[in-house]
C-alpha cells in the first residue's frame, strides 16, 4: 500500500466532508421540506420533486463509493494504468496513480456532498461547472503526470 502525506491529507479531507455533510443532513432534517427537488435540468431549475426521504440516498451512496474506492486503493495490481509497469517504473507510477484516486475520491466526496446538503429549488450556476473541474481536473492532471513518470 502507497502512503503519502498527500494521500493522507485527501483522506482526512474526505472523511471530514463525509461526516459534516451526513451530520449536517441529520441536524437539521426536520428543517428540510417534506418535498425536496428530485432532479435539475440543465438551467439549474428543479424540474421535479420528491420526498425527502430521498436526501438519505445520496450519502449513502457518496459513503460507500468513497468506501469502495478506498477498499480499490489497496489493490494496485488491478488500477488501469494506460503505461506499461516495469521494475524501474513501478513506484513512480503508483504512486502518481493513488495520487489520482484519492484526488478524484475527494472530489467525488465534494459534489456529493454539496447535493446533500443543496434543498434549494434552483442550482447554482457555477455548479455543473465546479463539478466538471473537480471531476476531470485532477484526471488530467495526473494522467500528464503518470505520462512523464512512465
């Protein structure tokens, strides 16, 4: 298993958004409507709405995929890595790769998170864009560098 300060800081990073945003939901549940926006077309308008009971979908599912990825970290034989692994490369591109992961974990963590908390009938605009960039930012990023680390 690679262990990084970096790596270890985006964990804390994610477990800390995990908990504040379940804590959050939790607190303040009763102050939430009995109907919630269910979807948001691309204006960023509600365009259908639900209970909200469905709101405890979405940490559930930001927390086991945060588990999931977790369990994949420790299983770098099976990480799709795009270069050929020699003994020469090995290290370098693991640990660019578990870089990726716990980058793009964190990310996921983050707009999950925020729609957990968001119970508004529009969305902001910035945040199909936020989204965007925190999901194929740190992809980029880190393929460029498992490209020079090769």
């Amino acid at each position: 298993m690679i262990k990084t300060k970096f790596g270890r800081t985006m964990q804390i990073l994610s477990v800390l958004c995990l908990t504040a945003s379940t804590l959050f939901l939790a607190a303040g549940w009763n102050q939430i409507p009995e109907k919630v926006p269910g979807h948001y077309n691309f204006a960023g308008e509600a365009d259908s709405m639900t209970g909200k009971g469905t709101l405890i979908l979405i940490p559930v599912m930001n927390w086991l995929m945060y588990l999931g990825i977790s369990a994949l970290e420790h299983f770098p034989q099976v990480w799709n890595t795009g270069v050929e692994i020699t003994a020469q490369n090995r290290e370098r591109v693991y640990r660019v790769l578990y870089h990726m992961i716990v980058s793009m974990k964190l990310s996921l963590v983050l707009i999950f998170s925020f729609m957990t908390v968001w119970h508004e009938n529009y969305m902001p605009s910035w945040f199909f864009t936020a989204a965007m960039l925190l999901t194929f930012g740190p992809m980029l990023f880190f393929l460029i560098q498992l490209w020079r680390a090769r």
